[in-house]
C-alpha cells in the first residue's frame, strides 16, 4: 500500500505554490494526497507569519495533529514560522519530526531520507522542479518568478522569512509556462513578493521585458501577477499590460495607508500623491484597470487624521477588492521600536467604517457590469452547483453562468453578465 500524507496551507500565494510543490514531490515519491489527517502517514503544515494570529494558530493546531496523528506518522512544519521559530518549535513539540523553511522546499526528499530535523538556510540552487508541481487547477499555473523582498517596510517580517531577492532566470521562466500551457493551463500567474523587482539573472531583462516575452507565448490566454510594488511601476510595465490584451486587467497595488507621514514611518518609498500618481499613469494607459490593495489599520502612531486620509484615498482610487488588517507587531521588525501603539478598540472601528465603506463600493462597482458582455475564461462548473459554469473576467470577477456544459475547460467565451451577487457576478453565455 502506498504512503500518504495530508497538508495544510495557510498564509499567500507563495505558500500555496510551495504546498504544490511539497505535494509533488512526495508523489513523485509515491505518496497519495488524503484529506483526513488521521490516516495520513506524513502530516505537513505550511504556516503564516505574517500577523500573530495565524502565528499563534500554529501551536494549537500542532495539539490537534500530535492527537490526531496514527502510530509512526511523521509530523513536519514547513513555511515561515518554521522559518523563524523552528527551534522553539522542536523545543516545545518535540514529538514535531522536522521543521523547514521556505527555502527549503525543494530538498524535501534529504530531509525525509536523511532524518534532518531542521531546515532553515536558503540553499543557493533552490531547486525549483516545476515538472513536479502538483498545480490545483486545471486552467491555471502559478509560476515562481521572484522570491525574498529587499525592501524594508518597517512592519512586515517576510524579509527575514523568505530571504533576499533572488530573480529566477528567464529561459526556466519559460520552459516551466511552455510545459504548463502544453497541459492546459492557458491562464498563468506569476509570482513574486515584489514581482516588478525582477531582474533575469543571465539576461539581466526587467519585469516589462519578462510581460513582453510571457503575453506573446503561444497558448498563453491571460497573464496575471502578483504582487506590484507602488514605488517600481514603471512606464514599459504599463505599456506591455496596455499593448498585450491577454495580460489582466487586475492590479494588485498594496497602499498599506493613505497618510504621507504614515507611509514614511511604514517605510513604503512613496508618498499619497506619488501613490496616486501612479494610479493616474496606470488609468491614463489602461482605464479598464481594476485595482484591488492592501491597507494595515491602526499603525503605531495612526491619528484619527491619518486614518481620514486613508479613507480619502479609498475614496479617490476606487478599489475593486481591498484586503485590510489591524496592525500586529512582528518579531524582529523596526516598527517595534515607533512606540505609540492604537488602541485595540480604535483600531477595530476604524478597519469596521473601512470595511462598511468599501463593501457599498464594492456593490457599486458590480453592479456597473449588468447588462455588459465580457469575456469569460471558463475553468469548470461551479463548486456550488454543477449545473452552473464558472469563470473569470479580465479583471478577475468570478462569474457563474448558463450555459453548454460540454464547453472544454479554459475557453475563453463571451458572457452577459445579468446580475450583480455579493462578491461575485451571474450571466449567460452568449452565441
Ligand atoms: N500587521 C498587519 N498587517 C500586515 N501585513 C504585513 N505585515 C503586517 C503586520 N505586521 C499586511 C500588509 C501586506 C499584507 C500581505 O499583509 O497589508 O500587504
């Protein structure tokens, strides 16, 4: 009988594809995927860091796998709070087999075979075996890019979890989307922290270049990617999302706050009005854009001032999807030392009226789309109902619609959308 094993993902993008990767190496190794994690022979968890909920998250759900693991199963703690506590981990659980960081998921097969219970370095050759990615989706890839961030934002623990920059090269960029198209996964997503800092290693090409060369390969239906920094949209960035219709009409661009004096105590390397200048370019070349952000409420210091500006800021760019948190103090982080902490109950009702705002936005904004028709890249029928298809647009709203059931996945067909839901929209498919 086969091995198994079970993982858990918590956290971004960049831990949904490391899971991937984890999960395809072990059935490279002959591992089968079970969803039980009583039964599973190895019990993998892909932790969070990045606020201390879901770092606090991590020792009650070990309690829960150590009793509900089986006699001989191997417990293993993969991402960035094995990363930055593995240690401690192994100190407290030591009933945990081995702890690994994000650097680290390519050499899964050492750890298991060598008994290696701690894995914390960032190996040079990070060994990115994308023939043995086992991707969830049928249409879409995500592809790796860029990883680590050398930026400095003054909350943010991820360049200490995920290491410095280190762009991947341009030719394995293309080799691994080529072999994914081939499967049909027509819609690609790239990946990075920080994806417009990329820089190909050998051909010292940029982030537009790279756009360029991935929206011209052939098979290539739609292009995503995330995520941008504010301060490195350049202009041959917006030109190749301008010149290339297969590349989304969806930009993620964290604003983290809409006060200047804030975004210099965050260390964000922009000011509001050169954040909204860069919106303005971004508009100006393509008006379609939808712009989704993150925002961090309640930053040491944050005034009822500051949190106003925020809202104005909101407001002015009219974000599609908007992500907001209340500040959580981070391990290690310069912002530790800014003292003049918010209030838990000021925080909260401040991020409750950023909320209720955007969510009437949000209704808005759908609302714009009855009657039109889009374009829909169909990836399946709906989880909720098997009778109905589901989709995306270009700008990336999900859309369930009727339709001919035996439409071959990852077609691009048009659809009038009817209705605005919640979150996302209803139509049918149009001859
Ligand atoms: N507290 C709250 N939110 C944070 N983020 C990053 N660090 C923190 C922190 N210490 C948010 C930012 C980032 C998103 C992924 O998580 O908004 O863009």
């Amino acid at each position: 009988m086969s091995k198994t094993f079970f993982i858990e993902t918590w956290g971004c993008q960049m831990n949904d594809l490391d899971s991937q990767r984890l999960s395809g190496s072990l059935k490279l190794r002959g591992y089968r995927r079970v969803e039980d994690e009583h039964t599973a022979d190895l019990l993998l968890l892909n932790t969070c860091s990045i606020r201390e909920k879901s770092e606090q998250k991590v020792f009650s759900r070990l309690g829960e796998l150590r009793a509900a693991k089986k006699e001989g199963s191997k417990i293993g703690i993969c991402g960035c709070v094995a990363q930055r506590d593995g240690e401690a981990i192994l100190a407290r659980a030591p009933w945990v087999d081995f702890v690994m960081g994000p650097g680290n998921v390519g050499y899964l097969d050492e750890i298991l075979d060598g008994g290696r219970r701690l894995a914390l370095d960032f190996p040079e050759d990070r060994r990115y075996d994308y023939l043995a990615i086992d991707r969830p989706s049928a249409t879409r890839a995500q592809v790796t890019i860029i990883e680590g961030c050398n930026k400095n934002c003054t909350f943010c623990i991820v360049p200490t979890t995920r290491g410095r920059e280190v762009s991947r090269p341009i030719t394995g960029i293309v080799a691994e989307i080529r072999s994914a198209v081939a499967e049909g996964r027509v819609e690609i997503e790239l990946l990075g922290q920080t994806v417009n800092a990329y820089r190909c290693p050998q051909t010292r090409a940029d982030f537009a270049s790279l756009l360029t060369v991935v929206a011209s390969l052939e098979g290539v239906k739609r292009l995503r990617f995330i995520t941008s920094h504010p301060a490195e949209v350049t202009d041959d960035m917006i030109a190749a999302i301008r010149d290339h219709s297969n590349i989304s009409r969806y930009l993620h661009l964290p604003v983290q706050s809409g006060s200047s004096r804030v975004l210099r105590r965050m260390k964000r390397l922009y000011t509001r009005e050169q954040y909204l200048a860069v919106v303005a370019r971004i508009r100006a070349a393509v008006p379609e854009v939808h712009f989704s952000t993150d925002i961090i409420v309640g930053f040491p210091g944050e005034t009822d001032q500051d949190f106003e500006e925020t809202i104005s800021l909101i407001e002015e760019v009219r974000y599609g999807s908007l992500f907001a948190f209340k500040y959580s103090p981070r391990p290690g982080t310069s912002a530790l030392r800014l003292g003049s902490p918010i209030d838990d109950a000021v925080a909260s009702e401040r991020i409750n009226r950023l909320f209720e705002m955007h969510e009437e936005r949000k209704r808005e904004t759908l609302r714009a789309y009855e009657g039109r028709i889009l374009p829909v890249l169909y990836e399946g029928p709906s989880r909720h109902d098997s009778e109905v298809l589901s989709g995306r647009t270009d700008d990336n709203w999900t859309v369930n619609f009727t339709g001919d059931l035996r439409t071959p996945i990852g077609t691009m067909l048009p659809v009038r959308i009817q209705q605005a839901q919640h979150h996302t929209l209803r139509g049918e498919a149009v001859a």
